[in-house]
C-alpha cells in the first residue's frame, strides 16, 4: 500500500478509536511521520504502534499522541511546553495548533537530530533546547498547556507552577514501568483539578541531563 494510503488509514483508524477532534486530524495528516522514525522502520510509519529510535527511546503510538494532544485543548494563540522532544514527532504535531512550541531534551543527540528537521519541515514556531525536564523552562513561564512524553512516578509541581493559572493544563503520564496512567491537571488560580484519562506504557521520565 503507497504511503499516501497508509496514512489515510491510519487517519481513519483514529477517528473509529474515538480520535474526533478534527484540528489534531488535520496536524497528524500534515506530518510526515516517516520523517521521524529511523530508515529500517519506514515502512512502518503509519501502523498506529510505537516504533524504535536512537537512544533506547520510542515514538509514540499515533493513538497516543493524538489523543494526548487532544486532551490539551489547544488553541491557535497558546504557548505549549513539551517535556521530551525525542524525534521531534509530538513537537510537530503541536506546531500546526498552537502559535509557539517550546520543546526539552535531556539526551543531546536526540534534540542534535530533531532540530534540523524542525528547519527542513519550516516549523518556525518551535523552540527546542538540552536541559532537565523536571525544572521545565521557567524563563518562558507560564504555558498555556505542557506535555510530558516520558512518565514521571508523580505529578511534577514545578510543572504545575509553570502552568497558566487561567485555565493552564498539563497532560503527563504517571506511574512506574507496566502501571502508568496519562493524567489531565487544571490550574485555576490556586485550585488544581486532576483527572486520569488512560492507561498506557511510557519509558520513564529521568532527572537531570547526560553528563
């Protein structure tokens, strides 16, 4: 099957899993995949399953990361964190709906290989960076929304504290390896709202950078 096919049925995949929110569609359809994932695995870019890359790391599923960015609630003039750049794949997705994207990684040749595909797909609104995770990106705080791709064992509340308190949200995944759960938190004001909304398996969030 072409590759243009593969991804119409992967698209379509997506929305007969309950993937309705036709902006996310629209992202996931404008980016090449198969930009992301490693040559051996190209022609397996548009199989709704988590593939390999550098590092002992993954791309994740298309499900997932639809449906992750879907439980953001993102609008067009929203400043995103993502915690986790990896290939970069989450990152361009989240370029096409919101009007800055600030992205971390704390493995330096993953973040070396993602930023020159930023370039190449003129994915201009994207800001990546080397660093640590869990301290998030406090001098461009506070974010509309933030994204975790790795599991953290809590909540971060230095994310919470980077996070809009009108109505910011924080997706991330929570939990130790076999027994994670994607978590939604709200922030308004001084209130916080938290909510699970899907088990899943993510390698783990670490603390610190590579020395």
């Amino acid at each position: 099957m072409s590759e243009p096919a593969n991804k119409i049925r992967l698209l379509m995949d997506l929305r007969r899993a309950g993937i309705t929110d036709t902006n996310v569609l629209s992202a996931i359809e404008r980016v090449p995949r198969e930009a992301f994932i490693p040559t051996a695995f190209q022609d397996r870019a548009y199989e709704d399953t988590a593939l390999p890359i550098a590092s002992g790391q993954t791309i994740s599923q298309p499900y997932v990361v639809a449906f992750m960015t879907a439980a953001l609630e993102l609008g067009p003039r929203m400043r995103v964190l993502e915690i986790g750049t990896g290939s970069g794949y989450q990152a361009a997705v989240l370029s096409y709906l919101a009007r800055r994207v600030f992205t971390i990684e704390r493995q330096r040749d993953l973040l070396i290989a993602a930023e020159p595909l930023f370039e190449r797909l003129r994915l201009t609104n994207i800001s990546a960076r080397y660093g640590d995770g869990f301290k998030g990106w406090p001098e461009a705080a506070p974010f509309d929304r933030i994204i975790v791709t790795a599991a953290a064992p809590e909540v971060p509340q230095i994310l919470i504290d980077q996070l809009s308190d009108e109505g910011g949200i924080l997706i991330v995944p929570v939990g130790s390896s076999g027994n994670q759960t994607v978590m939604k938190v709200r922030r308004t004001g001084e209130a916080v709202e938290t909510e699970s909304l899907l088990p899943v398996r993510f390698v783990p969030m670490l603390k610190g950078t590579e020395s």
